[in-house]
C-alpha cells in the first residue's frame, strides 16, 4: 500500500500539473456566460436543472486539465528554468502516467460534452486536438503561438454559445473584444519569458522581434477594441452598464499599454501580464453576472 505521505505528495503535484485553480474558474466562468446569455429567456433559473449543461461543463474541466497536462509534458525544459522547484514538485507525477492520464481525460470531456449536445463534443474535440498542436508545435512559432492560445482560451468560455445556439452577432462581438484583451496578455506573457524561450529556442513575437516591435503590436491591437467596444455598447441600448464597462475596459487596458513602454526588467513583465489577467476575468466577470 502506498504511504499515506506520498499518496497525498502526489496527489498535490497532480493538482498542480492540472492547474486545478484555473479548472475551477473556467466552470466558474462557463456558468456566469450561461447567465449572461439566458437573459432572453424567460427563466434562467432552468439552469440549475439542466444536467446537460453540468455534464458538458465537467467535460470542459477534463478537455482542460488534459490540455495543461501535455503542455507540461512539452514545457518540462521551459519550466524548468523558469519555475525550477515546482517543476520538480510536480515530477512526483511520472511521464507515462500523465500521458495515460492526458488520453483518459480527452476522452472523457469529449464523452461528457456530447452528452449535453453533440456540437459541444465536436467542439471539445476540436479544442483538445488544438490544445495538442498548440503544447507540441504551435507554441514554438511566432504569432500562430500567440493567436492559438487566445483562440483557446476564448473557445473555453464561447462553447456556452454554442450549447445554447446562440451564435448571433453579440456573442461574436462580446468574444472578439474579449479576444483582444486575450492576445495583448499573450504578447505580454512572451515579453516576461524570453530569457526561457531563447535558452530553450522558443519562438514568440517577443524573442523573433524585441520586446519594442511587440509593444508596438500590443498597441495596434488595442486600437482594434474601440470599434468592437462601440458596436458592442450600443447592441443592446437598455444596457446601459454595458457601455461603462466596455469604456472602462477600454481606459485600463490602455493604461496597461501605456505602462508597458516605459518598462523592461522581467518582473515588470510580470506585473504587467497579472494586471491583463485580472483586467481580463474581472472584466468578464462583470460583464457576464450583471444585472
């Protein structure tokens, strides 16, 4: 029998290869966008009831917790310089075990996303193929690694519009400036890495270009969330908290734009990368549970 010390170690390590705190914000976040877009039905409170909606949310926990498992498997060396002692915590999980675990996992959250609707499952699918090629080869290259890892993180929360067939024009608008605010943040992570992404020969805009050519970019596509903000305050016009939000997306994010050139030491990459982060679920935050 296996000690109860080192049961609970690798228990740990698992919660941690899997990243369990962002598991538990995507169910979160999948649950808050469900409220958000059953405002035109006449009872939201149906959702507590809709135990398809549970199963593909579980789904999307497992297409997830796969996902983060083959990214360490591919970022082990990455990881390694950059957070050397909880890479070799997490190395209580062996290899082969978190590729059995991968397989299980995607197979799993593809199971449980058709049973809520087979388009959510096709789409699991698709998103755990894509989360692959993204840990195994698209990570490596220059703006598809960058443009991949926001279209993911957006298809994490978009598969509730989809569940509920609800792809209209506000949902496209409503991902698009999310997706903005997805990207700067990915361009601001590459900017904090490139010291690992150079040692280990990852290339992201930041180590192909330079950290000035990439605030450059960083600031043409904020830009883009004016035209999207202004269509999608004015979607809706008795939304009216619609309009602050997006204004004040707007207004922060430019903040964080304008703090990033007068920066370049690692830990203010860092900085920045957690105020997009937190700009980012607090803004989808009160965008999504808003009354």
């Amino acid at each position: 029998m296996m000690p109860s010390r080192l049961f609970w170690v690798k228990t740990f390590a698992f919660l941690s290869l899997i990243r369990w705190y962002n598991l538990v914000l995507a169910a979160f976040f999948s649950y808050a966008a469900a409220h958000f877009l059953l405002r035109a039905f006449p009872n939201k409170w149906l959702l507590l009831t809709d135990f398809s909606f549970h199963f593909s949310t579980l789904g999307l926990v497992f297409i997830l917790a796969a996902g983060y498992l083959i990214n360490a498997f591919y970022d082990a060396e990455k990881d390694l310089l950059d957070r050397p002692q909880k890479v070799l915590f997490e190395r209580f999980v062996s290899k082969a075990t978190q590729l059995r675990l991968y397989f299980f996992f995607n197979g799993f959250g593809v199971v449980m996303g058709g049973l809520g609707s087979w388009k959510v499952g096709v789409l699991f699918f698709l998103m755990s193929v894509g989360l692959y090629f993204y840990s195994h080869k698209f990570q490596k290259k220059a703006i598809w690694g960058e443009l991949m890892a926001t279209l993911l993180t957006v298809g994490s929360i978009g598969w509730v519009a989809v569940y509920f067939e609800r792809l209209d024009g506000h949902s496209f608008l409503y991902g698009g400036f999310l997706g903005i605010i997805i990207l700067i943040r990915e361009l601001v992570k590459g900017m904090e890495g490139m010291e690992e992404e150079k040692a280990t020969h990852y290339e992201t805009v930041a180590t192909r270009w330079g950290s000035r050519i990439t605030k450059g970019l960083t600031t043409i596509i904020w830009l883009g969330l004016f035209p999207l903000g202004w269509f999608l305050s004015f979607w809706n016009c008795d939304w009216d908290f619609s309009a602050q939000l997006v204004e004040g997306m707007e207004i922060f994010s430019g903040l964080g734009i304008l703090f990033l050139w007068f920066i370049s030491k690692k830990n203010h990459y860092r900085w920045a990368n957690n105020y997009f982060k937190i700009l980012m679920l607090g803004g989808l935050l009160a965008m999504a549970v808003w009354r």
